[in-house]
C-alpha cells in the first residue's frame, strides 16, 4: 500500500525541523552519544540523590565546572588526558558518609583502558577511583586493569546478537588482572605513571572479578537468546529498552549497589 | 524480504532528507527481523534446565559442571529469526523512527537537565550558609568536546610487561 500523502509530507517536515533544530549529537548517525550522556548523568543524579556521594562536574584539568560553561563530552577515543580545561569533562563522585573514608571516584564517557594484551578498549561509560585518574593527568595516559562500572551503549533497535556481547566480554577479559601486572601486585586496576599507582582487590578468576563490578550493555534495543544467556553467565547485565519506563532505573539500582560496597572491590 | 510499497517510500524520504544511514538501517532492521516467540524472553531458560548445583565463584570446576549439566539440546547462541512480515512494515518504522530520532532527543535534553540540577548542588555545597533565596536550575550544554593536541600517550607512559 502506498503511503498516504499527508504523511509522506509531515514526515518531510519533521525530518527537516529535525535537523535544522538538533545538535549533530542526537542525529542518528552520531553513534548514541546521547545515550552515553543521558546514561553518565543519570547515574551521576541516582549518586547525587543517594546523600552518600556529592556530585560535581569537572572540566578537563578536574576543577569544578563553573556556572554558565560546558560539559564537554568526548567524542572521539583516548586514554586519560594530560590536564586541560578544555579536554573532556567528567563527573566527579565525593563519598559524604560520616565516619566512613573520603572516596574520591570518576565517571567518565568513551575513556579508553588498555589492556593486559597492550590492546585499547573504549568503554562507553566507566568509573574509576581518582587516585588512578589523577596521576595520569599529570601526562596523559591510560587506566590498567577493571572499572568499578562499565557500560556499553548501544542504539540499535534490534535484538542484540551474541557477537555484540561476545565484544563486551572480550572487553573485560582482556582488562581483568587474573595475573599479576608486577610481582606481589593485587590489584584491580592500576596507572603505569612514575611512581606506579596501584586499587583495589585482584580476583582469583575472571568471574569473580566480573561478578564485583557493574558492567552492562545498555540498549534502546533488546537481546538475543545467545546474547542474554552469554551475559549472565559473566555478569554482564542486559539493560534492554532503555528508553522505556523504568528502564533506567535498573541500571542505577545495580550502579548504586557496587557504590555501597565499593570498599570490597 | 519482500518490502512493502509504504516502506520503500519511508526510506526513499529519508535518504532524499539526509538521513541515508538511518534508511540502511531500517532495512537491515526488517530483513534482519525478530526472534521467533519460542526463542524470546529466554533469558531464564538455562537457569531451569539447571540441576541446582551451588555454583561457587571461587572454583571453576562447578562452573563447568554447571555447563555439562544444561539438559536443552538447542544450542544456547542458536537463535531462529523471521522478517517483518509487509503488513508490520509501516507499524515497525514507525517505531523505529521514535527510537531513533525522538528518544534520543529527549535523552539529551534530560541530560542536560540534570547536569544543571548538579551544578547547582554544587553551587549551594560550595556556598554553605550564604545562599539566598531560591536559583531555578538552568540545563548545562553539553557538547563535543573537540580532541586537543595530545601527542601518544602510550610514549608517556613507563614500561609494564603485558602478561
């Protein structure tokens, strides 16, 4: 059946007012960038309403982000930056808990780790303590090991194929410490600045390592049988429809738990 | 994959409009099609055909028995697919052009949103005791950040013998 005229005409308008009106940041082609940043501000907001962290936004150097400027959210790859105002802004995580040690951790988007292989893995949405952010913004360079959280986004519609969670895992595997970076080292993530920093606990096998983090893919789509049976397996969560009511708040409900028990990881 | 009449006018606008990718897109999407109703929602499927066996983080060897114990024949990644039939083709994209160009506009716009509701935390944290009256939260652009001059990062870094 053709389609009525009148429709063929509104949606040559909406698709015109569309763009004239949106940043190239939404438009379909831009690789859901809107989701990482929806995805970023919403658990930054779920931490914020928690009274356990205070949340701030930072610029590139990790001074606060004044009234009035921009978040600037990256859209190309790259390790940690040497410090610059202008470089990527991220969202900085204040533990407020009285009687309990200050924590300082940081959300960032598309941030690259490097893995044990030598290998980069861009990792849409990853939280990392500061103290293996910092010493990198000295010079530059990437973070080592696991992220407390890691979140692939993904825009597609479609059922996620198992290929795609296949990628998400090697992702981890590649970045988990099951061996030891240095000798007597146990740790989950490090930064191979001068001195070597080093946080967190090493786990025995990767599951364990996986099963104390929150790592998912976020999809305005759902998943497929292999998809969904190869994640839970490795704990990575299915966040699927992400768009839809209630959606979102799973994410955070799992992202707010590994907050709690940060200590532990 | 036959497409319907309605359809390939849909595509056809939104290539003429510059949105070219977004019509490969939906076409992949239609031929790719959905899982068949016995395949979805699946999820819990080996969880069931399970004998229950604790399964201890600490010792590999349950996980792989856990794994010999799934009694399905069916291959967990095998996955059995149908094309939108034409008479779903109109009602999938219009779905499709919700999620696609709607949802990810509002997501935007609530993010930027919610930025300005943590800045302004941080302006009331900042000036404990000297904050009057009320500030209306105003949204925080956010925007592309462009890449600065960076050099290799990898020559800054000190020497780690990959494992």
């Amino acid at each position: 059946m053709a389609l009525p005229a009148h429709i063929a005409r509104d949606l040559r308008s909406a698709l015109r007012s569309f763009r004239a009106k949106n940043s190239p940041m939404t438009v379909p082609t831009s690789a859901g960038r809107a989701l990482e940043a929806w995805l970023m501000m919403s658990l930054a907001r779920a931490a914020q309403r928690s009274g356990r962290w205070s949340v701030t936004l930072r610029q590139g150097d990790g001074s606060q982000l004044p009234l009035g400027a921009t978040f600037n959210f990256p859209t190309y790859q790259s390790g940690i930056l040497p410090s610059n105002p202008t470089g990527p802004s991220f969202v900085q995580l204040d533990r407020a808990v009285p009687g309990v040690d200050t924590l300082a951790l940081e959300l960032h988007g598309s941030l690259q780790w490097k893995g044990r292989s030598g290998a980069t893995h861009e990792i849409d949405v990853s939280l990392l303590p500061q103290s293996i952010a910092q010493p990198l913004r000295a010079h530059g360079g990437h973070p080592r090991g696991l992220p407390i959280a890691g979140y692939e986004c993904k825009d597609k519609i479609g059922a996620a194929s198992t290929d795609e969670m296949r990628e998400t895992i090697a992702r981890l595997f590649d970045l988990a410490l099951v061996t030891r970076p240095y000798p007597g080292w146990d740790c989950r993530m490090f930064a191979a600045t001068s001195p070597h920093v080093r946080w967190g606990r090493r786990q025995s096998i990767y599951r364990a390592f996986f099963a104390t983090g929150a790592y998912g893919v976020v999809r305005a789509g759902g998943f497929s049988r292999g998809a969904r049976n190869l994640g839970r397996h490795y704990h990575v969560r299915r966040h699927e429809g992400i768009y839809g009511p209630g959606a979102i708040a799973a994410v955070e409900a799992r992202f707010l738990q590994v907050l709690d028990d940060v200590d532990n990881i | 994959m036959a497409a319907s009449e309605d359809l390939l006018e849909i595509v056809n606008i939104l290539n003429a409009e510059g949105f070219g990718a977004l019509a490969g897109e939906l076409l992949i999407e239609v031929n790719v099609g959905r899982e068949l109703s016995d395949d979805v929602g699946a999820d819990d499927v080996t969880e069931v055909a399970l004998t229950g066996k604790i399964v201890r983080l600490d010792d590999d060897r349950n996980v792989e028995q856990r794994f010999f114990d799934t009694t399905e024949g069916l291959d967990a990644s095998e996955v059995r697919r149908e094309p939108i039939p034409a008479s779903e083709q109109m009602r999938f994209a219009a779905e499709f052009l919700r999620m696609k160009l709607v949802d990810p506009v509002r997501a935007w716009a609530e993010a930027e949103k919610m930025a300005g509701d943590l800045t302004i935390e941080l302006t009331r944290f900042q000036q404990a005791g000297s904050v009057r009256g009320f500030r209306s939260p105003r949204p925080v652009r956010i925007e592309f950040a462009e890449r600065p001059e960076e050099g290799c990062l990898d020559c800054r870094e000190t020497p780690y013998q990959a494992r």
